[in-house]
C-alpha cells in the first residue's frame, strides 16, 4: 500500500478514461478518454482550478472512430505510445506532436516471425 497523504479529483473529460499514464518523475500525467481527447495534466505548475494545460485530437479526421486502450511513457519520459482500438499504435513526443505511425501487425499474432 502506498501511504496517501493528498488526493484530488481531476476532471476534464466528458467521457470516461481509456487509458491514463504517469511519467516516471510524477511530474506529468497524461489522460486518453472515451471522448477521443488526449489530455495533459502538470503537476509542478497546476493551479488551483486543477485543469488539464492541453489538449488535442489524435485521430483527426477520423474523430471517433477509435477508443484509447493504453498509453504508456518511455523510461526517460520525453515520448509516450497511444495504443488504440487499431492495430497501430502511434508514437507522440512528450508535448504530444505524432512522430511516427507503427506498421500495422497481425490483429490476431499466431507466429511473432510472421508479423511486421
């Protein structure tokens, strides 16, 4: 158990979360709702209103069309990977512009040698 000594409820999403992360420094948390917003949320410079400070649409045109299942940071905490209902995750930098689309794997992986 971890000792809780503050807690907060932040709301920002109109829908609930599909996927949430939290950098390794506790410094930045970053939301995926079933809105099909990406938030993030700074704990070093958050004022009292508790509001997230960005926000976008990752999928664009195709608003809606995916629901957020994992985000996950990478240890140094500068890039993170939104993985969707899709079988390409995305690679975003930490202020979330997209770097790079995975190629599309085997939605159903029977031999990892036979998945690009």
């Amino acid at each position: 158990h971890l000792p809780v000594t503050h807690h907060i409820s932040l709301k920002g999403h109109d829908k609930p979360l599909g996927a949430i992360a939290l950098d390794q420094k506790g410094s930045r948390l970053i939301t995926g709702g079933w809105d099909h917003m990406i938030r993030f949320w700074n704990f070093a410079g958050m004022t009292s209103s508790l509001r997230f400070f960005h926000e976008f649409d990752p999928m664009g045109e195709f608003h809606g069309a995916y629901t957020f299942n994992e985000i996950c940071f990478n240890p140094d905490g500068d890039l993170f990977v939104l993985c969707r209902a899709h079988p390409q995750p995305l690679l975003f930098s930490r202020e979330g512009k997209e770097l790079y689309e995975f190629h599309k794997g085997d939605v159903y992986v029977a031999e990892m040698l036979y998945t690009k």
